[in-house]
C-alpha cells in the first residue's frame, strides 16, 4: 500500500516498479515519516477527512450527539479488535 500510495501522488515514478528503482532507501525512510507523521497523500481523502472533522464539530457545538464517520464517503470508521487494543495500551508504556 506504501508504494502505490507514492506512485499515485507522482513520487518517485509512474509504476511501483520504477518507484522502487528510483527511490533511495533515504527517501524512502522520508515519505514514511512524512505519512506516519501527517496521513495519506491523497488529497481527496485529506479534503474528505477536514470536512469531517468541520461537520463534526459544528453538528457538536450545535448541541447533537455525533459520529464524525457519518460526515464521509469512503472513509471507514477504524475498527479495533481487543487484541490489538491490549497491544497498543502495552506499547504506550
């Protein structure tokens, strides 16, 4: 998903393949960071999740009870099993 997430913002290449023949393991190493750090490269899915987040908090200061999932499209509400919640926790330590 990493690699495809680059090609289709035009770094590195127009093909996985190239984009992994062009792309140092330094520039890699910072369109990861860059992505852990900030979320997807896509703007559509940028742009979806800012008019999430704006719906959402209008709807709550307006004084409604809200999910800021039911504002999008195609983004999906996270699901968590309890397995890879009690993993997160031990890690925060």
């Amino acid at each position: 998903m990493f690699w495809a997430e680059l090609v289709m913002n035009g770094i590195g290449g127009s093909t996985v393949a190239e984009a992994k023949r062009r792309l140092s393991l330094s520039e890699v190493n910072f369109w990861q960071r860059v992505i852990d750090e900030h979320g997807t490269l896509h703007l559509g899915r940028r742009i979806e999740i800012a008019k999430m987040t704006i719906s959402d908090a209008t709807m709550r200061a307006a004084g409604w009870r809200t999910n800021p999932y039911m504002f999008t499209i195609f983004e999906q509400e996270p699901v968590v099993n309890s397995e890879q919640l009690k993993r997160m926790l031990r890690n925060r330590r």
